[in-house]
C-alpha cells in the first residue's frame, strides 16, 4: 500500500493540497519544507514543525488505518506512506515504510546526531527557536525529507521491493505529484502488477493505475479489505 496526506485527511490532519486551512492558511507548505526556509528563517519553520506535531498528536487514526492495520493482521501487507505523522503505527500498523521521514524524529542540523526535543507547544506560534544539540553548536530539525533533499535509503529501498513484489499495490490519498514517490505507482504497473487508486478527487495520476475507486480512505479501505 501506498499512502498520501488524504490517509490522514479525515483524521482532521490537513493535507498539502487544502492546507489553506487552519494554520496553513499563510504558509505554503512547498515554500516553508525546504532547506532554504531553514536557512532563512529557522525559526518560523521550527514552530511551523512543532505545531504540525501537536496537531498530529491530538488526532486519532481513522477507519481507514485502522482497515489496514487489520489487513496487516491477515495478510502479508506492507504500507509505504509519504505521510510524516504517526497515525498508521497508531492504528497498530507495523511494516510501515516512512519514505519523506517523520514529525516526531528530531535530528541536529549539523552533526545529525538523534535530539529529544519533548513535547511540542499547545498553542500555534509564529516564531520558536529549536534547542541546541548536545554534541555540536547545531540546532534540532525536523526528521523529514524537504524538497530538494534525498530520501532516506533504507525506506526508499524497502519501498521499490515492496512495489516490485507485491500481488497488488493500493495508492490511497495521494495527489501522486511529488517525485520520485510519485513514479512508484508506476513501477509497479511496468511490473506488471494491478495498481488500484482510492481517492475521491483527481490525481496526478494516470494510465498506471488500473481501477480508480472514487471514494474516501475511511470509506473505501473497510470495503475493500476488510
Ligand atoms: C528529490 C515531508 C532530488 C516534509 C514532503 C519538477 C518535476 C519533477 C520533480 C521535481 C521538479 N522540481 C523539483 C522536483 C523534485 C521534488 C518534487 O517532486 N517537487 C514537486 C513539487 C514537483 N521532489 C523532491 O525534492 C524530493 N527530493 O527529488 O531529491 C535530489 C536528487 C539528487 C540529489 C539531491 C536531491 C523530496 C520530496 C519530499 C518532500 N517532502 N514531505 C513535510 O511534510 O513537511 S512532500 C509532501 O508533499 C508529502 O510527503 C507528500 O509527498 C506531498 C503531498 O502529496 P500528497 O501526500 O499526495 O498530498 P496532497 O495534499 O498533495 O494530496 C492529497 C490527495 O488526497 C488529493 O489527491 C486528494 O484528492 C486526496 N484526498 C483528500 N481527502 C481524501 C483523499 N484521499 C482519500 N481519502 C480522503 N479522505
Ligand atoms: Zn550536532
């Protein structure tokens, strides 16, 4: 399975497409996950972070993960998530393949080295300063993958295999815009394999996929896996 930010859209957690709500209103997300931002205004990305932590926090997985944790339960099924919060481990998923990292993994900005930051502000923010690592002069970041960064091997790999070997790949929630994820449901339809995309929208997808199920994450996943 291949998930996008519509997974953990009727979880209440904005996706990148309709983040002009809520707190997102004045950021564009594509502008503020870079390392320019970062160099530019560490600051305004850092609590940026840390609010998107808290929001993800206070969500509760939706029926749609909860179907592919119990899917996880029966069948051999591996979930590679474009998705940063934590909400299919949640679900009590366990082969969950992070390949843009994840909110809750904080590392330095300089040396790497893995940061406890504790838990995040209650309250939005416009500006908040990450602490200082304790074996460098840098500061924490985000443990996500930002435009113009590569992704993390390990996840990357695992996420090729799974799309390469699999009986059947479900795209569900992803507007498929953003590379090289994006190109994954298409490795798998070279390989062969039936492609099946749950959104209720448009995507960026196309001839890959074979049939398109127009519905929702949490209306369409308890139908088809359960
Ligand atoms: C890299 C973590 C290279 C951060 C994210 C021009 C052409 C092609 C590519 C590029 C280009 N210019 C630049 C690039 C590369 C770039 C890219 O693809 N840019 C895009 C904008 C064109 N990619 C990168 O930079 C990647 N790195 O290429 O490195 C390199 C090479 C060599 C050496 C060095 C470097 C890194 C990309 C990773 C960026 N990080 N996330 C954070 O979260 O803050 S991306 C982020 O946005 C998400 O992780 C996700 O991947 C993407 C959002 O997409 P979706 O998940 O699909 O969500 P979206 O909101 O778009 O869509 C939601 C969908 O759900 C909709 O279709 C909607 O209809 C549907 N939906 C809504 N409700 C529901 C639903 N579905 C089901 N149920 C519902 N209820
Ligand atoms: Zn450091």
């Amino acid at each position: 399975m291949l998930t996008g930010a519509g997974m953990s859209a009727e979880s209440g957690v904005p996706t990148f497409r309709d983040a002009q709500t809520g707190l997102w209103e004045r950021y564009d997300p594509t502008a503020l996950a870079t390392p320019e931002a970062w160099a530019h205004d560490r600051d305004t990305v850092w609590a940026w972070y840390r609010w998107r932590e808290h929001l993800v926090s206070r969500a509760q997985p939706n029926a749609g993960h909860l179907a592919v944790s119990r899917a996880q339960d029966r069948r051999d099924v591996t979930v590679v998530t474009q998705n940063v919060d934590d909400l299919h481990e949640r679900a009590g998923s366990r082969r969950v393949h992070h390949v843009h990292g994840s909110l809750f993994a904080h590392r330095c900005d300089t040396c790497g080295a893995p940061l406890d930051v504790g838990p995040p502000p209650d309250d939005p923010v416009d500006r908040l300063t990450p602490p200082g690592c304790d074996r460098c002069d840098g500061r924490a970041r985000p443990g996500v993958v930002w435009f113009g960064e590569m992704l993390p091997h390990d996840p990357w790999e695992a996420a090729v295999d799974a799309v390469t070997s699999a009986a059947a790949v479900l795209v569900v929630g992803t507007s498929g815009l953003v590379h090289p994820a994006a190109s994954l449901p298409g490795l798998a339809a070279d390989t062969g394999l039936p492609v099946v995309e749950v959104n209720p929208g448009p995507s960026g997808l196309g001839p890959e996929v074979s049939v398109h199920v127009r519905s929702t994450a949490g209306e369409a996943l308890p139908a088809l896996l359960d």
